[in-house]
C-alpha cells in the first residue's frame, strides 16, 4: 500500500445489521469516518489535538453509492485516497470491499476545516496540510 491511499478493514458485527442480518446503510458513512480517521492517524494527525485548540473538521458533501449489501460477519476493507486538496477543504474517495473483492458501496466526502470557535471554514493547519499533501 503506498501513501497515497490507505486501507482499514472493518468486521460487521450485529450491532451494524437490520433483522435480517444487513448492514444499514448509513452505517457505511461510520465506516468511512472510521477509515478516514484512522489514515489521519497513521500520518500522525491526532484530532483530538486540534479540538482542543477549536479546529475541526466537519462533512460538507458526501455522494454515496451503494452497489449490494454488507452482511454480518463480512470483513470489509475501506480504501481511502484523497481526490482533491485545497487549502480549507479537501475530497476524499473511498471505496469499501468485502472479502471476496466485491465493491459493495463507493463514496466522495467532502470535508472542510472548520474554526469552532466561531463555527467558520478556516484554513487547514499547516501540520496538517504539509502531511496531506506528501500523500495526495
């Protein structure tokens, strides 16, 4: 895996699923924050530490698409890449499989950074932005 993506794996356990054994599908919205943090974290980006200075990062825009359902006890794998970069947002693209490689839901998240204190884009901190654009 190169830096420019990443992977998360993600088990479906009950709690995820209707009745019937299928995964939710706004669920998959968690599993791709999961994932996003997750490569933010591998990147050493801990958010907490920019919350505690009023910076955070909120979801502007997501088109989701789902293709067939993730069932209880599938391991998926996420696969994050940032399509696009700007100085107070940035996309992201992300793609989560099951574990026969079946593409089950693919999406395009648009995040933006977000000066909490006075709830207002901001620009991306510069620790964060030079570790996003070595990957990107």
């Amino acid at each position: 895996m190169s830096l420019s993506s990443h992977q998360h794996a993600i088990r479906v356990y009950y709690e995820d699923t209707d009745a019937g054994g299928i995964v939710y599908y706004a669920n998959y919205l968690k599993f791709f924050e999961r994932a996003r943090t997750e490569w933010l974290r591998a990147l050493g980006i801990n958010q907490s530490i920019f919350l505690e200075q009023n910076i955070g990062f909120v979801v502007t825009k997501v088109e989701m698409d789902n293709k067939a359902s993730a069932k209880l006890d599938d391991l998926l794998t996420i696969t994050t890449t940032i399509s696009r970069l700007k100085s107070a947002s940035l996309v992201f693209s992300q793609q989560l499989v099951n574990q026969h490689q079946r593409i089950l839901c693919t999406a395009v998240i648009k995040v933006a950074c977000v000066d909490l204190s006075i709830a207002k884009p901001c620009i991306i901190p510069k620790s964060i932005l030079g570790a996003l654009k070595r990957v990107s």
